[in-house]
C-alpha cells in the first residue's frame, strides 16, 4: 500500500462513491487520501437518513478522521435524505414566499443535522430561463433576480438556523445555458450582470461555501472551474468573498477539457479550496494523484485550502436534535397530504364538486399536450387561453415544467381577496404555492394519468374525502 501523504502536500478532497456499500478499493483509497468531507446520494442511503450514520462511521473508520457529511438536497427533483412528505421544488417554495421558504429550509436543516449532516450544497442561485435550460428548470427560484435573491437569502437563514451549512451554488450562474454540464460544456454569455446578482446577495450576506460550475463564459474555451480571473480574480477578489469555494464534481463532462491528472491542479490554482470527485472509480485515481505529484508546488495554494476548510466548519451551529414524524412534520410545513397530492393547512378537502374547467398548458416535459387531453376527454373542461380571463365558478388546472404566468397568478390572488377564488389544480415539479391560495390541490405525479387522477378527486362533492 502506498505510504500516506502528508497533509501539506493532500489539499482537501469531497468524495463520494456508486451504490449502498462502499467497496474495498474505494476503502483502501480513503486510507491513502483521507478526504476532507464525504458526499453522498439518493443511492448510497437505502434506508434514506437512517443510513447516514452507520455509513458515516465506517468511512471515518477507513479515513482515520472525522468526515462531514454533504447532501444535495433541495427539494423537487433532487432529494436524497428524506421520507415523507416530498419537499416542493425551490420554484414551489419561491411562490410561497420568504417566510414558507425559511421555515421549510429550518425543518430541512434540522431534519438533516440531526442525520449526521453537516453541509447541504443549496440553495441554487441560478436564475432559470425557462424551457431552454435541461439541468436547472425548476431548481431555480425562478428568473427574476430580485425575488431569486431574497429567496436564495431565506433559504440560506434557514438552513443556518437547521443547524446546517449551506453552499450556494452554480457560480457564476447556470441557468441561462441551454446543455447540460454533466454531459458537455455548456456555453453562456461573458455577461453575468443579471446572474450575478443572487450571489451579490449571499456574499454580503457571509455564505459560508459558494460551488462553481462547469461553463465556458463567452468565447474563451476554458471552463470556470480553471479560470484564476474568475475564480480569484471575480469571485474572491471583486465581489469580496472570503469563504470556502468548492468545484462540482471534476468527474462531470464539463470539467474534461484537460487531461486528468492536471485537473485538481488547475482548479486548486483557479483559487478553489475544495475539490469535488462525486462518483470515485479506480481510473479516476490520477486525478487524485496529479495533485500530489505537485505538492511542493501548490503548498501555499494547499495551505490556504485547509485553512478556509477550518473556517468554513467552525461557522456550524449546534440546535437541538428534532425528529420529526410525517404528521408532524407535515403540520410543521402546512401541508396536508392525500396520496400524492397536497393541499396547504387550512384549504379545502380534495372533494371540490368541480363542473366546469378550464386547462392551461404550460412548457411540457416528456408528455406531449394530445396525451393530456386524449387521458381527460371523458371530463368537461375547455383549454384556456394564455391572454383569457376565468369565468367566475370556474376550476383552473395548469400543468407545466414552469409557474404559470405572473398575469395568471395575479388574477389567481385577486379573486382570493374577495372571496371568488375558483378551485386550483396544479400539475408539476413545482406545483405548490403554500397558504396564499387555500382553494387548491397540486400533484407531483404529472403523468397523464396521473393528472386524470387529480381531476377525478377534484370533482368529488364538497368535502368528501378520497
């Protein structure tokens, strides 16, 4: 086995590794580079948070160190240590307004230190572009950069008080690309005013960690993650930041632009201080090994990553250990669950005695709009319009990748202050709005047959349960 190498020469590493069981070599491996963190996902923890622990120990075990744990965890698409209910996507939370965002991130951080989690890598401050964008779409906060901004600031206060670190994440924003950086290098525009700004926020606002993204800005061919002018020079030095800067995992086609073994080395002299291999694998060892073979060389660089690292962990408060059960848990975030759907507390029961509907369609996923309505031929309903007003007792359905308009959602709120809203339903990753509409059920099932089924229930008599 190869003799351990000295701390001065090992910059900090987040590993992570495929499936429920660490195997041997992946052991061995963490003996030779004991990381700095451990990351893990959906299909390392079979028994979801229950997992996290026993998982931890063995690891820390073959590491000889202590080993914080990670997550992505945000809610929507991407959750990993959860049960029920099923958190709503960021762009859901966003509709619901600060003070649901919040509180929301608080029962997540304390769900998630209680686990044994340290750092969630959220919230996302990209900006979405709406139906362009393959990777970021509903993760977003949504477009506008004011409301993302205070979102981003709310969620952040509410991880910190769950006792968890955030880290924000795809600078210098992602959500204008129109590939995915798991598969290519995504190019965007060198102009990152608008993107920026969510990040502004979070960096006055002293966010302990911010992760970079794989993304070739303009017409230089070098991606972000080994850019020192952004890195350092934007991020760290213009904007002012002083905290941990993290890669997203090295592994990812958008970081592949250069040889392996140079990697580490090139985002560790961008100005990162935590290097990222998500999905460790024995060919990826010289990536790993690169650093090392020029340790002598990136020593301060090495030194200063170790005492950002050091910082970053010492801003970890201590609350109180909560466990949570589903019904308390679901009063805690004012939901009341029926199956797969939701409705906010103090709404109506699924039964709305709906007659009439009128459908609006928004940017769609895998389903085409003929399959919608060939599944609900068989129920009175009408498509409506992007520009045409509900009828009064009129039912709405939206079903969409992305929120309904702001005119809709406008009309939606006016009708609640005086008492006329009509019964919503909501279709989507990001369908739920929280306690401002009270007169609505959403459903994270968007199958056409699955939408069939949120109708149905809709169109029972006035308070009878499904």
């Amino acid at each position: 086995m190869p003799e351990i190498t000295p701390e001065e020469l090992r910059p900090p590493w987040l590993l992570g590794f495929d499936g429920p069981e660490p195997q041997d070599d992946f052991l061995r491996l963490l003996e030779r580079h004991p990381p700095a963190g451990i990351l893990f996902f959906r299909d390392n923890l079979p028994r979801r948070a229950a997992s996290i622990e026993p998982l931890k120990r063995k690891l820390e075990h073959a590491a000889g160190r202590p080993l914080p744990v990670f997550l992505d965890e945000e809610g929507g698409w991407i959750q990993v240590s959860g049960s029920r209910p099923a958190w709503p996507s960021p762009r859901a939370l966003a509709l619901a307004g600060t003070d649901t965002l919040e509180r929301m991130h608080k029962t997540l951080g304390r769900l998630s230190s209680s686990s044994g989690v340290t750092v969630i890598i959220a919230p996302l401050a990209d900006l979405d572009d709406g139906a362009q964008n393959p990777v970021i779409g509903t993760r977003s906060f949504g477009p506008d950069p004011e409301e993302c901004s205070r979102a981003v600031q709310a969620s952040m206060n509410g991880f910190k008080a769950g006792g968890v670190l955030p880290v924000v994440k795809h600078f210098p924003g992602h959500g204008d690309s129109s590939e995915d950086s798991h598969l290519t290098l995504p190019q965007v525009p060198e102009d990152r005013s608008e993107a920026l700004r969510p990040f502004w926020r979070a960096i006055r606002l002293k966010v302990p960690g911010v992760m970079t993204a794989h993304l070739q800005l303009g017409d230089d061919p070098t991606p972000v993650t080994y850019r020192e002018d952004i890195v350092r020079g934007l991020l760290q030095d213009e904007m002012g930041y002083k905290g941990l800067v993290m890669t997203d995992a090295l592994e990812m086609k958008g970081a592949q632009t250069i040889p392996m073994e140079e990697q580490g080395v090139a985002a560790l002299r961008a100005g990162h201080h935590l290097l990222t291999l998500a999905r460790w694998r024995p060919e990826y060892d010289p990536m790993l090994d690169g650093v090392i073979e020029q340790g002598e060389d990136l020593k301060t660089h090495i030194r200063l990553a170790w005492r950002r690292w050091d910082r970053f962990l010492a801003q970890q408060s201590s609350p109180a250990a909560e466990h949570l059960g589903d019904e308390e848990l679901e009063e805690r975030l004012g939901l009341v669950r029926r199956g797969a759907l939701f409705r906010p507390d103090g709404g109506e029961a699924a039964g709305m005695g709906l007659d009439r509907i009128a459908i609006e369609f928004g940017p769609l996923g895998s389903w085409s709009q003929e399959e919608y309505m060939r599944e609900l031929a068989r129920f009175p309903m009408h498509i409506l319009d992007a520009g045409t007003r509900l009828k009064t007792g009129e039912g709405y359905l939206y079903i969409g990748r992305t929120a309904p308009s702001a005119a809709r959602i406008e009309e939606l709120h006016e009708r609640a202050t005086i008492g006329t809203t009509p019964p919503i339903l909501l279709a989507g990753p990001w369908g739920w709005m929280g306690r401002r509409l009270n007169r609505q059920l959403a459903t994270h099932d968007t199958s056409p047959p699955g939408v069939c089924e949120l109708v149905r229930l809709a169109r029972m008599p006035d308070g009878t349960a499904p």
